[in-house]
C-alpha cells in the first residue's frame, strides 16, 4: 500500500521527524530522537505484513539469535555494547533487564526483550507509534530508513531510485531452535567453552570421528531450499550456512561452529572429536538454538540431517532455519560518518541497511541517527563519534571503506578498525588498552554533546 505519513505530530511546535522501521535501529532512533526533544513519527508494517524471518509484531524482534555477543571488554563487540550502556542505549538497557545465562555472552530472553522494547516505545509521550507499512518515501524531513535487511520490495525500489545506486544484496539465515524436553539427555553434557560463566548455559553434543564424518557428509548431499537463496552465491563471511561450511572442507566445520576445544567432556575426561552446541533461546530455558548452524536447507532435510546429531535423534523443532534476504547500499558512496545522505543532509540511513553486519551494530546506528536527526531539526549541526571508540571506528569504516568503489561489504565490529597505537604494546595487554582508550574518548564526547550544543558539521565533538 502507498501511504502518507501522519504530520499531525510535525504539524506542533516541537521538531518532529520520521522513522521508517521498527526493529533494533529504528527503535533505537525512535528513543534517542525522543528523548532528545523531537517528536518521532515511527513506523512499522509487521504485524500487518510479516516477512520471512520475523514471527511476531513485537519491536526489536530478535530473528538469528538471543545473542548479542561477547560481553567483555576484551572483545569489541563487548566494548561497542559497554559504550552504547553507558549513552543511555534503550536496546542495551532493555537487554540487560531480560539477560539470561550465555557464558561470556550477552543474551537475553527474546520475547520479554522485544515486548520490554515494544512496550518503552509505545509509552514514550514523544513517539507516534504507526502500524503501517511504507511504500513511497514521505518528503518530510529529517527522515531515518532503518527498514533493515528484509526492507519491503515496493520501499526497495524507492531507495534504490533516490539513491541512484544499484543495491548490493546477500543471504543471513537463522539458526533452527529445538525443544529441551525433546533431547537425549544421556548423550548431551552441559558446559561452556573453557569452563566460562555458568555451567548450564550451553548443552553439547559431542561426536566422534565417524559421527562427525557421517553427518558432514549427509549435510553435503542434503537438499537446498530452492528459493530466491539457493539460487545466490553472495554470503556473508561472518554468517555463513552450515552446509557451505561442510563444503569448504571436511574439517573445516571443526574448526568452526563445532570446534570441539575448550569442551572436554566431564563423564570421560576428553576432549570430543567435535561439538555441536546448543545455546538457551528464552530465560526458561525450555529452548535452545543450534550455535552456528545457519542453513539453506529444506524443512525435510533439516529434520533428517540434525536428527544426526547425538541426543537429537527425536529432537522437536519449535523453529527452522530459514534464509532471508540482507540488503545493504553502497554507503561509503552515499553517507557521511553522521549517517546523513551525502545528497540530502536531513535524509539519514540507519543499522543493517547501512552494511554495519550485526545486532549490535545496527543498535549503534540507530543511536548515531536518532541522535543526528534530532540534532538537524533543532539545527544544531551533527557530530560523529571519536576514531578512537569501537562506535566511531566501525562507522568511519562503514562510510569510507573502498572509497565508494563497489568493493564495500558489510562488517561487524572488531579492535582491527580502531587506529593503531603510536608505539608497540604487549599484544596481550593490545585489547584492555584499547578498551581505556576508547571509553576515555567517549567521556570526552558525553562531555562535548552534553555542553557544546553547537559542534561541527560531520566532525567529531570536542
């Protein structure tokens, strides 16, 4: 359907601008943006359209995983989450009340976080929540796309026009989620890698050589899901499926999502061949999800193939691994570091859409956007985060990496971003020291936003 946006919010005297997408990053902005003092007009088509991935109408709905990755420090994922708490995140917030037990994971309960999501943004005063889906781009300005990887085809199709760029595109898949009941709990142990965190927050199922190679082997021959997926050859290094693992090599699944190092078996005293582990889905623990098995499968081969898995022999799958489509543009041509569209200053893009890989990074743009956009309708000029922070990092890669040249592809977070250090430092000291570096320029610019409203256009605030 064509809409038109709802004005009556901008109509008011206070600032307002427009969201399109409800999920981590248009959340995120929405929040922000609010609690900025601008009025936010967002929308969201789920419930009343669904996708291929989502099973729910609940904002910020979680579709690979409960996970949000690493927690420490040590680990810029786990920074990039510290600096989003310490903005005043109200994905991260959200996340932290509905933690469940991941080992060295931040991981939450996937419905109480997305309805503790939902329910913070409905009641906010200053969000115009708007169940409706767009299909032609709204002229009110600022305007945030944070339509996502699943954006609609009709809305796609607009992008690319007022982009003048050929989109870029690949396939995610999600991992199948099983049921605790359901397992073999003879042939499963619980541990977490290295004994970290708590003991029961990973089931393994451990393989030896001939299980292992049996089920490499099926996973191979197995049927693939002949959709718009199967029919790609674009995957994302950091998400590949299963199935494109086992083809690389017979080991090399091992040495991935299977390794088996770090979880010796407590009833033998030995480390398996390999490893399938199963991560809590919800905080009941009744679900669990298989780490790292992304798939293209069919339904009818998935049911088969992990069934040959020990203690999934009768496994019952509440959920599939489904592939779905990640559109991102060519944002190192089209956005500055603020997130703004190079063309139009008060047009913004914001999370997966922008080529920044992963939940948390979605999060940290939809913050960078809300933020912006609220800055540009009070014209006060945008800022960007310091070089030094993994959030000011990754977008500076996210908006320069190949110079605009096609050669952009999505990226998470990483500590390989960050500027290098003047001198050598202890490589095992290399992570902490990035880690103080960061989160003292990120004091300095809390401090800078919050007593300098004026700042530069694009540049960071000092």
């Amino acid at each position: 359907m064509t809409s038109v946006p709802d004005t009556s919010l901008a109509s008011q005297s206070v600032p307002c601008i427009t969201v399109i997408g409800a999920g981590l990053a248009g959340s995120e902005c929405a929040w922000q943006a609010a609690e900025a003092g601008v009025r936010v007009n967002l929308y969201e088509m789920r419930p009343l359209e669904m996708t291929g991935a989502h099973q729910s109408g609940f904002l910020a709905e979680l579709v690979c995983s409960n996970s949000l990755g690493a927690a420490a420090l040590r680990n810029a994922n786990g920074l990039l989450k510290e600096e989003l708490r310490r903005l005043k995140s109200l994905i991260i917030g959200c996340a932290d009340e509905t933690q469940i037990p991941a080992g060295g994971a931040l991981a939450v309960d996937r419905w109480g976080f997305s309805e503790l999501v939902t329910a913070k943004i409905a009641a906010h005063p200053m969000i115009n929540l708007i169940r409706e889906r767009i299909d032609a781009l709204p002229p009110a300005r600022p305007l945030v796309i944070a339509s996502g990887p699943l954006t609609a085809e009709a809305l796609s199709q607009e992008i690319a026009a007022l982009t003048g760029q050929k989109y870029l595109h690949f396939f995610d898949a999600a991992a199948p989620i099983v049921t605790l009941e359901s397992l073999d709990m003879d042939k499963l142990y619980w541990a977490s890698r290295y004994d970290k965190g708590s003991p029961n927050d990973y089931l393994n199922a451990p393989m030896n050589e001939e299980e292992y190679h049996r089920f490499i082997t099926e996973i191979v021959a197995a049927e693939l899901h002949d959709g718009h997926a199967a029919d790609k050859k674009i995957l994302f290094e950091g998400c590949l499926p299963i199935e494109e693992l086992a083809r690389r090599g017979i080991d090399t699944p091992r040495y991935g999502p299977l390794k088996p190092v770090g979880l010796r078996d407590p009833r033998t005293g030995k480390r398996p061949y390999a490893v399938v582990q199963l991560r809590r889905d919800n905080a009941a623990g009744t679900l669990f999800n298989l780490v790292g098995f992304q798939t293209r499968l069919r339904i009818g081969e998935q049911k088969r193939v992990f069934s040959l898995i020990p203690g999934l022999e009768n496994a019952e799958f509440m959920r599939y691994g489904v592939m779905h489509r990640n559109t991102f543009i060519n944002s190192p041509k089209l956005l500055r570091p603020t997130l703004q569209s190079r063309q139009d200053p008060a047009l913004f893009f914001a999370g997966q859409i922008t080529g920044s890989e992963g939940y948390v990074e979605a999060i940290a743009g939809g913050w960078l956007a809300g933020l912006n956009a609220a800055r540009i309708a009070q014209n006060i000029p945008a800022v960007v985060l310091p070089g030094e922070t993994a959030f000011g990092a990754l977008f500076k890669y996210v908006t320069s990496s190949g110079s605009g040249t096609g050669n952009f592809q999505p990226m998470n977070v990483n500590y390989g971003l960050l500027p290098p250090f003047e001198q050598r430092v202890d490589k095992k000291l290399r992570s902490q020291i990035y880690a103080e570096r960061s989160l003292h320029a990120l004091s300095d610019f809390e401090a800078a936003i919050g007593n300098d409203r004026g700042g530069v256009d694009g540049s960071e605030v000092r």
